[in-house]
C-alpha cells in the first residue's frame, strides 16, 4: 500500500539495541526538540551546523545593510561584501572602527544584529560547555556474552573494564533480556526480564567486573538452545552506574548485546521423572572475551612497587 507524503513525514526509524524500531504516528518537528539534537549530535555534524547559522545571520543582517541608503561609512561603491565583513564584525562584537552606522536605519540593523550576536554567543557558549562537561563512563565492554560453566554450574557472564583505571564508587549493575513473547490473544509482544546477578554492587570499580547470571531454573535463559534465542529474537542490555569521584557526577553506561553475540557452549537438557536434571557438557571457551584490547585491561593483579 502506497502512503501518502504525511504519513512518511511520521514514520520514523529508532535504533534500539542494533534493532531497527519503525515508530508511526511520531510527527517531531526539527525546531521542536533543537536542544537535544545539539546535545546529541556528532562534533563534526554541530560545527558544521554552528557555522551554518553563522554565516546565514550575516548574510541576512549584509542584505539589509545593502539595500539601505549608505547607512554603514567608509564603504565604498556600497559592495555586498563590504557590507557582509561589517555585518560579521558586528555580530562578533568586534567592531574594527573604520566602518560605522551613520543613519537611524544603520544604527537599527545593527542594534538588532548586536542583539542577535550576544544571544547566539551566549547560547552557543553553553551548548559547548554542556557538551564537554557531559559525564561519560568510558566502559569498556566485552564484544560477546558468554554461557560456561562457573563455580560448576551453568553462568552466563559478562565482563567490561574501566578504561580510565579511576575510581568509580558504589558501581551497580542491572542485567536486562528482552524477548518475544506470544500472548494468550496470539498477540506478539516484546517483553523485558531483569536476570538476578550473583553480585550487582562494586565499591570502587577501577580495574575490571565480571557480571555472572546462573542458569537456574527460575532464569528466563533455562534450557534455551542458539536456536530458540534466534526464534525469540533474544537480546541482553547491560546497564552501569557509579559515582566517579574525579569528575564528581554520577555516570552511566549501557550495552546491548543481540543474540548472535551470545556464545553458548554445548549445553544438553533431559527429562527424567517428574523433575528436570540438567547434564552439561562445558567445554573451555578461547577467547571468551573477544576484544581487541590488550590482556592487562582486564586483570586485576596488583603489581609490586619497586624498593
């Protein structure tokens, strides 16, 4: 079915987890949300737009400069580039000298252009110190899940680093699936479990964490092959917060991991009787955590100070 140009405008793509959501219905204007599209932006995509707004402020402000009756002195044959590089001192609160308003109507322009370059000065002052002072956690998590065995039962484990080695206080972590689910109306629906981890809480986390899950019979996870993980469309998110005592702020961080990313070693399930007994086959996983970083990363072994 063929849609019609209002109903493109309100469809929109989310990315979620590596997950494409089609969100219909959602119309959000460009100018609507501009403070969070300044936050979020890439540094290179705000420049450009900071520079775009620059250079269209003073070509407009040039324009009304250029079709006045010589209200700007010292500009000779009444250029439009003239009037352009006024036009840009002015705004930046430079004011070289040579070149002044000499009529009310000078005077007005540039009264409004002074006011408009104080306003954007400011607000762009603030949007660049928000974007720097923006508190980041700089984790560095693993590229797989992993299934192995652990302490002789079935865990799934996930491991991340402190990249910057600084303390973070009273870290908690939170394990979230999420997988699709047939109602009892056949409705098809996307529903979240919180997995309970063996320990969520670090007192200072500075090195590494590895977060473990067991494989019980009250997990979400229980008896699950590779097979039904990609039929449920599985997925894990992995939340962190802490208190980074450099910077003095609460940070967060997050990683989602699809179920592709979840290596699972070989795992067999039987039935017997009444109850389920669980017979495991765990093999030892090389390259648990896939990731290019160097090993010593993700130890904790404290070295000794030379004497």
């Amino acid at each position: 079915m063929i849609k019609s140009r209002s109903e493109r405008a309100s469809t929109r793509i989310v990315l979620l987890g590596g997950r494409e959501v089609i969100a219909e219905g959602l119309r959000l204007s460009f100018w609507a949300d501009i403070s969070h599209r300044s936050m979020t932006a890439s540094w290179p995509a705000f420049i450009a737009g900071a520079a775009l707004v620059f250079v269209t402020f003073n070509a407009v402000f040039a324009f009304f400069y250029w079709i006045g009756d010589q209200p700007i002195s010292n500009v000779p044959g009444g250029a439009y580039i003239d009037y352009l590089y006024f036009s840009i001192e002015t705004l930046s609160t430079a004011g070289y000298g040579d070149m002044h308003p000499q009529t009310h109507y000078g005077h007005f322009i540039a009264t409004v252009e002074l006011f408009t370059g104080i306003f954007s000065m400011s607000l762009m002052t603030g949007l660049i110190f928000a974007r720097f002072s923006r508190p980041n956690a700089r984790l560095l998590f693993a590229d797989h899940a992993v299934v192995s065995s652990h302490e002789g039962q079935p865990t799934l484990m996930i491991r991340f680093a402190n990249e910057r080695h600084n303390i973070i206080g009273n870290a908690t972590a939170r394990l979230w699936l999420l997988k699709n689910v047939v109602s009892t109306e056949r409705q098809s629906l996307r529903r979240f479990y919180e997995l309970p981890l063996v320990r969520n809480e670090h007192p200072a986390l500075a090195l590494s964490w590895t977060l473990y899950h067991i494989l019980d019979e009250q997990s979400p996870l229980y008896g699950l092959n590779p097979d039904d993980l990609a039929a449920s469309k599985v997925s894990l998110i992995v939340v962190v917060s802490g208190y980074d005592v450099v910077a003095a702020q609460t940070v967060h961080a997050r990683k989602s991991y699809d179920h592709s990313n979840i290596r699972l070693s070989s795992i067999s399930w039987k039935t017997a009787g009444s109850g389920s007994t669980m017979a495991s086959s765990m093999k030892r996983l090389r390259d648990r955590f896939s990731h290019s970083c160097h090993v010593n990363i993700f130890s904790e072994t404290p070295r000794r100070r030379a004497k």
